[in-house]
C-alpha cells in the first residue's frame, strides 16, 4: 500500500519504472491526492492497475454528512480491523480535519468514548497521513458547498492521544509538513499531558500549534477526569507547556471539555484562569458530547456562557466552540462505538 511506504521509499514500488514515474506517483500521493488510483491520469494503466485498490491503508467502512453537508464524518477500517476516525468540518474560509493517532486509546479520560473502548494498537505514520490525504482528495474531487477545496487545518484530535505515539506522529507531521506541503502554522497537536512528548515536541523543527486538553484545574478533580494526571500532575504539565511557548513563540491552546456538575463552577473557572493567565493562553470551550457508556451530560449552554464571561472577566481569551456533528456520532470514538454496537447485534 503506497501510504504505507515513506515517500522516500516509493521507488520500491516501481522498481522497474523510470525515476520520473516515482516522482509522479508521490506526487499524486501526497500534493495532488485522489480517491482511486485510475484517477492517477499521467500514470500508465498497468501502474494504476497494480495498485488498485490498495491506494488505502484502509477502506470506508461508515461515512456520514451534517450541517448541511459540511461536516463528515468517517469510519476507516484497515486491514486488520482496526478503527480509524476521521472529521471534516467546512466553513466559509477554511476546511479542518480532525485526525486519528491511535487506534483506540490507553489513558481511560472518564468522558471521552475512545477511552471507554481501551487500546488496540498505534497507527503508522502513513495510517495517520492518509487520513488528510483522504479528505484532501475528497475536497478536491467532490467538495462541501463554499468550503475551500483544500484543507487548510489539521488538527490532531481524534482518536488517541498523539504524544503517546511520539514517533510515529513526528513521521507523520515530517510528511505533512516537508512533503504534502501543509504549513506547520495550520496544524495542531493536542495532548492530555504527556509531559515527556511535550518537551520532544518542542526540540522539533516544525511550529505547530499546541493544544493542552486541562479538563479540571486542581490535580484532584484531574486525576478523578484524566488518570495520566498522577504521573504528570498540573504543576509539570504547566511548566512543560510554558516551555513551548518560550521556545516556539507559540500562543497555547488549553481545551476544556463542559461537564455538568462537575467542572462548570465557578471555583474552576478561577483556577483555570490562573493557569490560562500564566501560559497567556486562550481557551477553548467544549460542550460534552455524551458517550454511550457514561451518564455525564453538557451543561445548558447558558451556564457554559457563564462559565466564559467568568473566564473573560479574569482577562482570558475564551472561545465557546462551534459543535459540530452531534447527530453522527461526531466526538472522537463515538462512531466506532456506534460500528461495534452494529456487529455485536448483527
């Protein structure tokens, strides 16, 4: 599977063709992607033929549309079953995808549906790079109504979390960013709080945004939300992300997933604005999309706007997230739940 190669090692693919065929195909690979490999116009039909349909790592096992065909939302399957997820989400000047790391996820976070599913395994690098390929090639040939038809942002928050599968996210940021040719402004990486990653992330080339997902802002009602948070409590997490923000020159993201009752009061809205204040952080605001296997809820969005004037008041920059795709299943996991619960009936 072409994808799975580094675009270095594309020749080994066409070991008999001229060097120029090779150029050719990395470029339909990476800077002009398209659905199916007959698609691949300036290729001779017995290449094209030879990789059929293995262009994919994997295959489209659900898609689903919102928002007026401006979101989609899809299910990948590779070949040895695991789930893969991947979001699209079109606006006037800008198309963002929200990509998968890991197949699965081991940090068990109480409100997110991968967790509640476990670990399966990494994804490779060109698991991970195909995702954008995909919707890249999708924006390209199909398109969403007034959307850019090309992606403009790529966001690392789908399944999984990133820096837990360090090496093989570098890969894929290194084919993005020096081979696809996306800017390294347009992506971020998001992480729970894997402090080791974050200070390895910082010592990269690439300016890449980082997003802290904090969820709570004192280390008992975190580690009650995010059990990583024993190991690497507020006060490392905080310094490491101070540390890439000295050294990127980077303004911070710190996500903060509405839970009712439970992180949406007043006391947490002071704290967290100590810590966005310190970082000089802005922070994204995230209704909780419910997961089938937990009985937490959103606030109403009027207390979620309270919680935001509060944070605004202390001179925090806060933004209450756009929510997209809640009638297909469009928080991270939520459709392989969704696919599981269909085999097990079925």
């Amino acid at each position: 599977m072409p994808y799975l190669h580094a675009p270095e090692e594309l020749g080994d693919l066409l070991a008999d063709e001229p060097s120029y065929r090779v150029d050719q195909l990395r470029r339909w690979l990476y800077r002009t992607p398209v659905l199916h490999a007959e698609d691949m116009t300036n290729l001779p039909a017995a290449i094209r033929e030879s990789i059929g349909d293995r262009l994919w790592p994997f295959r489209v096992e659900i898609e689903q549309s919102a928002d007026s065909g401006n979101t989609k939302k899809w299910l990948f399957r590779a070949g040895d079953g695991a789930a893969i997820e991947a979001v699209l989400m079109g606006y006037p000047k800008r198309a963002t995808l929200c990509i998968s790391s890991q197949a699965g996820c081991a940090l068990a976070c109480t409100f997110c549906a991968t967790g509640q599913f476990g670990f399966e395994r990494h994804l490779e690098p060109g698991e991970i790079v195909a995702q954008a390929a995909y919707a890249q090639a999708f924006l390209r040939q199909i398109g969403m109504p007034g959307v850019p038809r090309h992606l403009t942002n790529i966001v690392f928050m789908g399944m999984g979390e990133p820096l837990a599968n360090y090496d093989r996210v570098r890969e894929a940021l290194r084919r993005m960013i020096e081979v696809m040719g996306l800017s390294a402004r347009s992506i971020t990486v998001s992480t729970v709080g894997m402090v080791p990653g974050i200070k390895r992330l910082t010592e990269e080339p690439w300016p890449v945004y980082l997003a802290v997902s904090l969820h709570a802002a004192d280390d008992e009602l975190r580690t009650a939300l995010v059990p990583i948070n024993r190991r690497y409590p507020i006060s490392d997490l905080e310094a490491a992300a101070r540390g890439y923000f000295e050294k990127k020159g980077r303004r911070l993201s710190i996500e903060w997933t509405m839970i009712d009752g439970v992180n949406d009061n007043l006391d947490q809205a002071g704290k967290l604005a100590a810590i966005a204040g310190r970082l000089r952080a802005h922070v994204n605001l995230i209704a909780l999309n419910p997961t089938p296997l937990s009985t937490q809820r959103a606030p109403s969005k009027l207390h979620i706007d309270e919680f935001a004037t509060a944070l605004s008041k202390r001179g925090i920059n806060v933004t209450v997230r756009d929510t997209r795709g809640r009638d297909i299943d469009a928080a991270c996991g939520q459709l392989r739940v969704l696919s599981e619960n269909s085999r097990r009936l079925g």
